[in-house]
C-alpha cells in the first residue's frame, strides 16, 4: 500500500514534534537575571570544567538587562562563569537548579546577588575572602618596596593574612564537606599559589576530608578523582620530606664557616639543562636555598623577586631547591624568571654540606667576582645587603 503526500508529512511532523518534546523534556538547569545599566553590552555562560574553560552560550543584553540561559543537567556538580567585559562570577550547578543572579554592569564581579544555589552563594563569599588576601598581598608588597615595614614585618603580615582566609575558608568547609563551594575553596590561589598549601599538615587534612567526601558522594565527578590523586600524592610527598627534615638535623651540629672564595655548584634546571653557578659571575647573585613545598616559600619568592625586579640587568637569582618530589618542583618553579635548580639526593648532599646549610631556607649573596659576600640572617633586608653589592 502506497502512503500519500499528507501522509508522509503528518509523519515528519510528529517525528520533530516528538524530537523537539523530548529536548524540552531532557533535563536541564537554568541561569537568569537582569544585569542594569548593560544594553547591548554581551553576556556569556562559561563551563568551567577540570581541565579548560570553555564559552557555551552568549546573549546581548537590552534595555531591561534580563537574560536567561537554560542547559542540559549533567550527572555531577559543576562551576560555570557569567563573564561580561573582563568581570566574572563564578556559579556552581547541581543537577537542575534554577539559578537567579542581579548585578550591576559597573560592579558585575563583586555586588551581585545569587537565588537557588546555596553552594554558589558560599563561593561568592570565598571569592570575595580571596580577593581581599590578594588587595593585601599587594598592599604588603607596596609597604614593604616603600620601606614603611621590614622584611620580618613583611612576611608575619601575609602569612597573618592567609591565616585569616583560610580560617574563613575552613569554616565554610567543615560545615559542608560535600559542597562544590568546599572543593573551590580549597584551590584558590594568590599570586600564582594555592593558599591551602597540601604540604602542611594542617591543610593537608582539610584537603584529606573533602577527598573522602566527594569519593564516596561525588564519584562521577572527574574532580572527585583529582582531588583524590592529589591528595595521595601529597601525602607522599610529605612523607618524604619528613626523611629530607631528618637529613637537615644531622647537619646542625657542623660548624658554621665564613666562606671567603667562590665555591661552585652544578645542578640541572626544569629544562633538565645544567647550570653552573659560576655562569652568572660578573653580576651580584642571590643564592637561595630553599623547599617550595613550605609555607613560607611563597611570602619568599616574592621579597627574591622584588629585589630581582629593582635591579634587573645587576643581580641574579640561582635558586637551589630540595623539594623531594620533582612534579611539584617543576609546576612551582615554572612561573619563576630565574634560575630553579634542585638537588635530586637526599638533603645531606655534597653541595649542602659545602655551604653547611643549617636549615631551610638559607641565603648567601655573591659579589661579582663570584666572592660568598655574606650568609644572609634573619634580621637582614635582602634590598639593602644586595645594594651594598652593586
């Protein structure tokens, strides 16, 4: 039996009618809100997934400032960005939440407003914590270039500043382990460095508590297997910089020697290429012993790097690390501009015990004639010893 024309037509239609019910049927989660003061100014939706952050819808606004985005649910939790000239707000969806967000253009990032997600109302209060540590981060480094604090001062007030947010942060954490605004709490960074740092052991647990959670409530999420993998690898990592703080002790009892000549070393960098400290004669050198894999190490690079930054073209930086774990190594060192070495042996090594490192970090500043000039103390200011030099 031959089927009509209208017969096949009435057929194509139910099939798209039924496609089209299915789509509106699948679920879906939605994103809306008016943004004042933005006609025809350009909105976009963002996912931000583990690896790369990718643009999954745009509107330009109108007169009223109202948008709405609607997307297919996925299986696990996720972080997305409403972005709008440069200014961004992080959101977090689970399952098929119905978000509404108000902002003004002027101040998008900072005096928005968030109904239907608890999580991400949390993560506006941990974004606007971590800005905050990055306002002071830069206010310290002023006082501190501007010479109204002291090296000392310097560091007691960022690491006084990160202990602040991160109080805050655990807080949040603790009275929801299961959150997304708890796993974003714990990878904010400032100045390229997480603030919880995962080879503290007082952060580590935090970062231990929420691994468990998320691997026994969130298992389709791909983040609940990263979080876990990094926390194992930490876990080792500290293991073995228990064995590296043993090695240290057994170097206390040396006896600490002024050395007058140039003694030198030669290690390979993260371009696994070998440098010699002696390359860098005809310009003073901050030779800096140190672990990046410590709380202080961050506070740290930034003095070295302040100083680095006054007198460029003058001074270099041969950086000496002892960091057991060389993936940890290389991702800290990575965004450094100076020379990043690493003994790859225990930290009794040859070059230790010729510079008779009594502990980490240690300092020693080289003259241009590749002379030990001074074993820098606690009390010192690395800019004015390093002017002394030029």
């Amino acid at each position: 039996m031959k089927t009509s024309f209208l017969s096949k037509s009435i057929i194509i239609s139910f099939v798209l009618i039924s496609i089209i019910s299915c789509k509106e049927k699948s679920p879906q989660f939605t994103i809306e809100g008016t943004i004042s003061n933005a006609d025809s100014t350009m909105l976009y939706l963002e996912r931000r997934a583990l690896n790369e952050t990718t643009i999954i819808d745009s509107v330009r606004l109108g007169k009223d400032g109202s948008f709405k985005f609607a997307e297919a649910s996925l299986a696990y939790p996720e972080f997305y960005l409403l972005s709008m000239n440069g200014q961004k707000i992080n959101l977090s969806v689970d399952s098929t939440e119905a978000i509404t967000v108000k902002a003004p253009k002027e101040t998008f990032a900072s005096d928005y407003t968030i109904e239907g997600s608890s999580s991400s109302s949390k993560i506006k209060d941990i974004v606007i914590a971590q800005n905050k540590l990055s306002y002071a981060f830069s206010d310290f480094n002023k006082q501190y270039n501007d010479k109204k604090i002291s090296q000392e001062e310097y560091v007691t007030a960022v690491q006084s500043a990160m202990e602040e947010y991160k109080t805050q942060a655990r807080n949040l954490i603790y009275s929801d382990y299961n959150s997304p605004a708890a796993y974003f709490a714990l990878f904010q960074k400032v100045d390229g460095y997480l603030i919880f740092d995962p080879f503290n052991k007082k952060d580590l647990a935090v970062f231990q508590a929420v691994a468990t959670v998320w691997d026994q409530y969130k298992s389709a999420s791909p983040r609940a297997e990263h979080l876990k993998t990094f926390t194992l690898s930490a876990l080792a990592n500290i293991r073995n910089m228990a064995n590296q703080e043993e090695a240290l002790k057994n170097l206390e009892t040396a006896e600490v020697k002024d050395y007058s000549s140039y003694y030198d070393i030669s290690l390979y960098d993260r371009h696994n290429q070998k440098v010699n400290l002696s390359s860098l004669r005809g310009k003073v050198v901050i030779l800096d012993f140190t672990a990046y894999q410590t709380d202080f190490s961050p506070a740290r690079n930034i003095i070295i790097n302040n100083v680095y930054n006054k007198y460029k073209g003058n001074v270099e930086v041969y950086q000496v690390s002892v960091d057991t774990d060389n993936h940890a190594w290389q991702n800290s060192a990575v965004n450094l501009p100076w020379v990043c070495v690493r003994i790859d042996e225990r930290a009794g090594s040859d070059v230790l015990q010729k510079y008779n490192i009594q502990g980490i970090p240690t300092t020693f500043l080289i003259n241009k004639k590749g002379e030990i000039a001074k074993r820098m103390s606690s009390s010192d200011d690395l800019a004015t010893e390093v002017q002394k030099l030029l």
